[in-house]
C-alpha cells in the first residue's frame, strides 16, 4: 500500500512519492504500487515520483499501453516510458530544458522501457512519448509542453 509523502510498496523497494505530485498521480501510484516500485528502480537511488500518466490519455488506468513517469531529486529530472503491453514495441521517449536545449532521447524497440532520459533543469521540461507497432505506426503520440511543473 503506498502512502504519502513517503510512500513505499508492500514486499518492495521504498518508493518516494514528491509531495507535490498531482492527485492522479497519487492515485495511480495507491492502485500500482508494482508498476510504480518496478519503474522506480530503473532511475535508481535519490528520485521521488512527481508524476505519472497512463497513456493514451483519456485510458481507463487499468486498460493503459504505455505510462510515462516522471522523477525528481534536488533539481535534476528523469523520465521512463513503461510498456505496459506485454510485447516489443517501437518506443520513443525525449525530454528537454524549458528553452528546447540539453534535450536526452531514447528510441528503439523495447519489451519493458524506453529511458529513463535526463534533464538537469526540469522546471517546465516538455516532454515527447510515443509507442507503436513502428515508428510510422504510432497508437500513443503524446505531447506535453511540461511533465514537470513550472515555478
């Protein structure tokens, strides 16, 4: 069961969740604590969760392809792109500096997960994922102009 703000997966490694995660997030993270405790060791020691997306966007959680999460420790920021669809998938995941700099991508086919990718400032970080069957066959293409928060 995870709790905030320090929130931890029963029978696993201890999960961080930021207290200023947004209530989804919060949410998400209550009814999947696995997926949560499984992505948060690919960022390793030091990163709490600031947010998670089930994707496509508008997807019942439970019937999600793919889960963007977002981690934080001091300044820095990661994020992984998990597939949750059980096959390999062409995955492409990049986040950037607010002013479109220091962008990190991963994409390639993945059975588990693109990233985690990194940026050294993440206030306002635009985030790109993307999944499908190829790269010219996407059934996720999602935008966000930040995955972590502004000021």
């Amino acid at each position: 069961m995870l709790t905030a703000p320090q929130a931890t997966a029963a029978d696993g490694p201890d999960v961080q969740i930021s207290k200023d995660a947004d209530a989804e997030t919060r949410a998400f993270a209550q009814a999947n604590p696995e997926t949560v405790a499984a992505a948060a060791t690919v960022c390793g020691s030091g990163y709490t969760l600031r947010k998670g997306v089930p994707l496509p966007v508008g997807t019942d959680p439970s019937e999600r392809l793919a889960t963007l999460f977002a981690y934080e420790n001091g300044g820095k920021g990661r994020a992984i792109l998990d597939n949750n669809v059980g096959a390999s998938r062409y995955m492409h995941l990049k986040v950037c500096k607010v002013d479109g700099t220091g962008c990190d991508t991963d994409a390639g086919n993945f059975s588990e997960y693109a990233g985690p990718v990194y940026v050294s400032s993440f206030a306002c970080a635009p985030v790109t994922a993307k999944m499908g069957t190829s790269s010219s066959s996407l059934y996720i293409n999602y935008k966000s102009s930040y995955v972590f928060p502004c000021g």
